[in-house]
C-alpha cells in the first residue's frame, strides 16, 4: 500500500483543478484510513480498481492498479484474471468491462458518471440510421452505451480512430457519435490521399468542443518552443494548428519521448495534473477545463461499492445486447492488432 510520503510525492507538484489543488502531507496522512481499507478489501475479494487519466490524483495515485485511457483500460480488463472489476471513470468505459468480462463483477464507483457523447445517442437512432444507409459500416467511438455498440459493427478509442477507419475495406462508413472526431477523421485520411465517404451523427464532447483555435496562437506568439497538444474530440480548427493529436495515454507517452520542455495541452485538465507530476522538471500549461462526469468519482465511493455493491453500481447488461456488444469491441482489438 502506498504510504502518505509516497503519495504527497506524487501530488506535491500537482497545480490544476478548480480550485487549485495543492495536496499538503497532512492531506495526504487523512486519506490513509480510506486507502487502507480499499486496499484490504480489493485482497479479500479479488477485486482490481482500473482509473482513467483524467481521474482525480488523490485516487489516480494510490489505489490504481491500472491507469490508462479508454484503449488501454478495456485491454487491462479484457486480461484481468480478478473476480471483482473496479471502474473508476466513467459508464460507458465501465460498460466496456463487463461487455468484456459478462461472468465477471463489475462495478462502477459512480453510477451517475455520463457523457455528454454517450448520453447523446441511443440505439433506436442507430437502428433508424441504419435503414437509412444499409451500405455504410457503422463505427462506434467507445464513448457510448452497450446498447448502441450492440447496433454497432467496429467499435473505435481515440487512440486508434484514423487507423481503424482507413482499414475497414468498405469505402461508406457511418461514425458515431462524435462529429469533431469524425470532421478530423475526414481531414486525416484527406491527407493520406484515402478517400471515403464517411457520414457523421451530431455528437460532441461538451468539454472538448469548447476550445478555440486563436488560443494556440496566443500561446505560439508567447512561449515560441512550446509544443501543442491536442485531444481529438477538439474540433479540426484546433486540431488542424497542433502539433500532437492523441488520446490521452498517447500524450502521456508523447511527452516522456519530446525533447521539449514546455508544453500546452487542450485536454481535460486531469491529465495536466498527471503530467506535472510525471515530469516536474517540465512546464505543463493548459485550458484547464473539468469534465464533471470524470471528476464526480470519489475514494469514498470506491470503499462504498466494495464494502456494499448496490443495483445502481452493479453493471448489468441483458446477454444478447452483451454478445452484439461484444461482436463490436473484439472487431476493434482485431483491427488494432
Ligand atoms: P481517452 O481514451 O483518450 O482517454 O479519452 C477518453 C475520453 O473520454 C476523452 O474525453
Ligand atoms: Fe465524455 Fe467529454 Fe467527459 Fe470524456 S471529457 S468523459 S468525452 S464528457
């Protein structure tokens, strides 16, 4: 178990949220019994807590055993020989564990965690859209619920979107739900000469859509050696002046590789917080901007589920909706390998 010297190193350098955060070693000792008891619990009952990047860091950096980004996570849950699965991010991604792993427990420390991309499709549209264009292969980012991947053919992350699509052999592919995404989908095969005509549902991630393009030049005119690091839920305005687009873990790897040493990120502002203290010698600026799903998950709700799992934390998913679902994440590992 972490100990509260080793936790205060890993938050001491951390600067973002709001209000700032800035973890004192006292703070740190008063989280100790919390983590304790996660700690015995996840040894009793053979559990396995998986945290998003964008995951508060008093969690993110002490009860962890795996931390990643959509892609890396579900193949952490996929692998995971644990009888018990902790998800702390978001539905959907705790969703894709139990799609993954139906004879398993999983449990989602924060039932209410939406998204404004998943919560913003259902399967009816798809099965509407699909009368529509019978030709088209319907890709499905991995920001979405088990009953729209059920409709779904190829599910996507952000890490691997541009490969996955160039690779589908059909030429007509319908991506949902993120438009953005999908608008740099379309300008990235562009420029690979790859041509397909790729229809877009109207989605968007209502963190990322919110960054402007004049503040990459802002920055640019300021600090001339800063690299520019973009999501791609960022609309292609934004992404189009970057100087790195990836997925969360993508820019964590980006970063320990770059030479630089100051860096603005267009990303929600949790992975600024991992990055300052990953790379303390580094400077990390950022539109620190908070996705209040991501940032609802909580120590305390992690010790509730695993002291008393309860029908909202519990995922559920009727097995044909399961199958379908699975049909759809596996065609992604198989594109992605
Ligand atoms: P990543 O898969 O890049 O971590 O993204 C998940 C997400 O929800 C970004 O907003
Ligand atoms: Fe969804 Fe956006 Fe939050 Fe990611 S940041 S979980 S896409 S609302």
């Amino acid at each position: 178990m972490v100990t509260a010297e080793q936790l205060y190193e890993k938050l001491k350098d951390i600067q973002v949220g709001n209000p700032v955060c800035r973890f004192t070693r006292e703070n740190c000792e008063l989280l100790l019994p919390t983590i304790q008891r996660i700690e015995d619990l996840k040894r009793e009952k053979n559990a396995i807590i998986l945290v998003h990047n964008y995951v508060a860091p008093q969690i993110y950096y002490s009860v962890a055993d795996y931390t990643g980004d959509s892609y890396g996570l579900s193949k952490k849950a996929k692998e995971s020989d644990a009888d018990v699965i902790v998800f702390s991010a978001v539905r959907f991604m705790a969703e894709t564990a139990k799609i993954l792993n139906p004879g398993k427990m999983v449990l989602d420390p924060n039932p209410n965690g939406g998204c404004s991309l998943a919560d913003g499709i259902t399967a009816g549209d798809v099965i509407q859209l699909r009368k529509k264009f019978p030709d088209h292969t319907f890709v499905c980012y991995i920001n979405t619920t088990a009953e729209v991947k059920a409709q779904c053919d190829v599910c996507v992350t952000s890490s691997n979107v541009y490969g996955i699509i160039e690779k589908i052999p059909n030429d007509k592919i319908y991506f949902l739900p993120d438009r953005l995404m999908g608008e740099n989908v379309i300008s990235h095969l562009k420029s690979r000469g790859v041509n397909k005509d790729i229809q877009l549902w109207d989605g968007t991630c209502y963190v990322h859509e919110e960054y402007q393009p004049e503040s990459i030049d802002q920055v640019r005119k300021n600090f001339a050696d800063v690299e520019i690091l973009v999501h791609p839920e960022c609309s292609s305005s934004v992404v189009g002046k970057a100087d790195y687009v990836g997925s969360t873990s993508q820019m964590l790897d980006h970063v320990r590789e770059s030479e630089k040493d100051a860096f603005f990120l267009l990303t929600e502002c949790g992975l600024t917080g991992v990055l300052q203290s990953e790379f303390p010698e580094k400077t990390f600026a950022g539109s620190c901007t908070l996705c209040k799903y991501m940032k609802s998950n909580s120590l305390e709700d992690i010790l509730g589920v695993l002291e008393n799992p309860n029908p909202p934390s519990i995922i559920e998913i009727d097995p044909e909706t399961q199958k379908r679902a699975l049909h759809c994440v596996n065609q992604m590992f198989r594109y992605a390998n």
